[in-house]
C-alpha cells in the first residue's frame, strides 16, 4: 500500500514538472543546470515563504500592540461604546449555528421560545452582531500594519529594480529567457512578497472582513499562484514590475484609512483623491502596458507560446478583472465627492447598525410616561367647590403648574428628538474608509 502511494505521488511529480509546462520549447531542465556563478530559482526555495510569513504574524502582533495601539491611543482614535446583547441561550445558539440575521417568521418563533417581544428579539440580534464587527482601534492597528508593510515593500522594490534594465525597457524582461540568472535582492524581495500575501491568508480569519471578503480572497490567490509560477517558471523580472505597481497605490490607501479613523476629514479627503489618482493609472494605464502587453505580445519576440505562457497571462487578466472591479467602486465615491462635495463612505465597509428603532422606543416611552405624569398630577390636584383650598392643595397645584409646563417640554422636546432619530436612520453616519 505504501509502495502504491509512493509510485503514484513520483508519478505525479513527474508529470507536474514536465518541462512543457514550464519551459518553452526547445529548453529543457537539462539547459537549466547551475554552476558556481549561476543560480537559477527552485520551486524548493519557495518553501521558505512558510516560515517567513509565521515570523510576519508574529512581528505584527507585537507591531499592533506595542505600536499601533498606544499610538491610536494618543492620536484620540476612541472605540465606540456598544450595549452588550444579554445572555440568552436560545438566541445565541441560533446565531452560532443558524444565521446572524434571522428573518421575520424566525424572529417570531424565537421570541415564542424566549417569552419575549419580537422587538426585544430583534434588538438582540442587531446587538450581537454589532459586538462581533471589528472597533475602531482595530481597523487603525491593522491599517499601521499594512502602510508600515507597503512603504518598507514599494522602497525596497525601487532600490532593487532602479539600475535594472527591464525597468525602463520592457523588452529586456525577455532578453535571455528563461536562463536568466537569479540575483539575491530579487530573491529575497519575492520572499518578502510571498510571505507577506501568505501572511494575509493566515490571519484572513481574524482581520477586518469587508463586502469585498470573497474578492479579497481571489485576490490573494492569484497574487500567491502568480507569484510562485512566476518564481518556478523564472518570470522573475515581469514579477518584480506586477509588484512594485501594485505597491504603490497601496502606500495612500493604508493612511487614508489611518487619517479617516482619526476624524482628521480634510486630510482624509486630500489623500483619497491621490490614492484614487495613483491606482487608475497605475492599475488601469501602467499595469496593462507595463504587464499585459509585455507578457501577450513581447515575450512572443522571444518563444513561442507554451502551457506557462497561458497560465501567466489568465493569472495577469485575473487580476486585472479585479483592478476593474475596484475602480468602479472609487469611481463611483469620486462622483460623489465632485457632488457632494465629501467623500462617501467605502462602500465596501460594513455599516455598523444603530439602535435608531431602540431609541425611538424609548424616546416613546418617555412621552407616556410624561403624559401619564401630567394626567395625574392635574387629577390629583383639584379644587374645592367651596372655593376654599387646603394649603397643601395649593402645593400641590403649583406644583401641578410646574409639571404641565415639564410635560409640554418634554413633549416638545421628544418631537425635536423623534425628527432627529429620523433623520439619523435615513443618513445614518459612518465611516469613509474602513
């Protein structure tokens, strides 16, 4: 049994590097040896991205809480304060295993099981998934990360790539492919690369999650399978440049969040329309001329087209689909600040829900209840048909006086308070970018 499995995993070891699908024609793995001058990259070499991006988690862990947080602190970036959801065990069984989000006949039947209002019900749940979004220092700790990360990236790739010659002339990613030597700045700038992204796939579970989650996810994907194929294949030179473009974009987007979570608006503003500026060009101008074009068209000066080839390319034009997708998304928020005149809302954030149905609930139950007052304090109070009052009745009817004038007020100002609640449901405020 164990011979069977060890022939069939040397079988697809074979077949997996076969040189058609890794090398052009006419090149074999034979024409790819070394020597002690020449290295070329191993698929081996890429294991060590393993390691690396665990000592990536752990740097950002102490990152986050030695740095990060303390400066959040003092930059006056505060948590917003959320009522806790009750224990109750049916409700939190059902949020667990069901859905977080029940729907109205769920909603009833749930609070036949509790004994409760479905009002009550429904405000649970709007509470516990209020608790479970991530607060504010979060989102601030994890956006330092990032920036501290893209900055340390994006200069590193320029001072590796500056005098190389694939960096002003396109065409010299192909010159001597595939047996072009591996360098050991461009190494260990990939192994920085793909630890990182492997990093980002490890703590996916526990980082910010956004509407575009399922994007972010192919996202990273592609970046790892693109990344590593381009090592194995030795596509090391056009790599760098997908790296370095997509790194640049990345250095505004990390501050505007900082800048937005720190309420500092006009800055906010200020740097989102040069990130906006910086990633339709790079991602929708430089990124196909620079990459796209070179891979379809000038790598065919050189070979002709083979498995790796085609794998490249459908990995490139993934990652162009998502450059698209976002675009429109920031597109749509620079329309909105050219009218509006403010930047909306990252529409990829998750609005945190308010207790706007709650606070209406209340602000009614405080008008009963003044009402209520008034109604008794005015029959409690009354006056002698002799026309004589007892001291303690005209005591009492100033004071009557006084809460008819606290009920009219309370009135009015529970009128004031409901248009106010109004408003807030419809124009909810939230963050820009989170």
């Amino acid at each position: 049994m164990n011979m069977e499995i060890s022939r069939m995993a040397h079988s697809l070891n074979e077949w997996l590097w076969q040189h058609e699908f890794w090398l052009p024609p006419g090149i074999t793995w034979e024409d790819m040896k070394e020597s002690e001058d020449t290295h070329y990259p191993k698929p081996r070499d890429l294991l060590l991205s393993i390691p690396f991006a665990l000592i990536l988690v752990v740097i950002r862990c102490i990152f986050e809480r030695a740095i990060a947080l303390p400066l959040s602190a003092k930059l006056g970036v505060k948590d917003k304060l959320r009522p806790k959801a009750q224990p109750i065990s049916i409700l939190e069984t059902f949020y667990t295993v069901n859905c977080k989000n029940p729907k109205e006949g769920e909603l009833i039947s749930l609070a036949k099981q509790c004994d409760l209002p479905v009002r009550k019900v429904e405000r649970w749940f709007r509470r516990r998934r209020n608790t479970d979004r991530p607060s504010l220092s979060k989102k601030f700790c994890e956006a330092c990360w990032r920036f501290t990360f893209y900055i340390v990236s994006f200069f590193t790739g320029l001072a590796v790539l500056y005098n190389k010659p694939w960096l002003w002339d396109h065409r010299e990613c192909w010159t001597g492919y595939p047996q072009q030597p591996l360098q050991p700045s461009l190494f260990w700038y990939y192994m920085l690369e793909l630890s990182f992204y492997c990093s980002l796939v490890f703590t996916l579970p526990f980082d910010v999650k956004r509407k575009d989650f399922k994007e972010q996810i192919v996202h990273h994907a592609a970046t790892i399978f693109l990344i590593s194929f381009s090592y194995c294949a030795n596509y090391i030179r056009i790599g760098t440049l997908v790296m370095v473009i997509h790194d640049a974009s990345d250095c505004f987007l990390e501050p505007t969040k900082i800048f937005n979570y720190m309420k500092w608006k006009k800055t906010c503003d200020s740097l989102f329309m040069i990130f906006s500026a910086v990633f339709l060009i790079s991602r929708l101008v430089v990124f196909p001329y620079t990459v796209l074009y070179n891979t379809y068209y000038y790598s065919m000066e050189i070979f002709q087209p083979f498995f790796g080839y085609y794998f490249v390319n459908a990995l490139l034009i993934t990652l162009q689909l998502l450059h698209i997708f976002w675009s429109c998304l920031i597109i749509h928020m620079v329309y909105k600040f050219m009218l509006q005149g403010t930047m909306e809302k990252d529409m990829r954030s998750e609005t945190e829900e308010s207790d706007v149905d709650e606070e209406r609930e209340n602000m009614m139950e405080k008008e009963k209840n003044g009402i209520a007052r008034f109604s008794n304090v005015t029959s409690s109070n009354y006056i002698q048909r002799n026309g004589s009052e007892p001291l303690n009745n005209r005591a009492h009817l100033t004071n009557g006086h006084d809460d008819w004038h606290n009920g009219r007020y309370l009135q009015s100002h529970l009128v004031v308070r409901r248009e106010e609640i109004t408003l807030l449901s419809e124009g909810e405020e939230s963050e820009k970018i989170c």
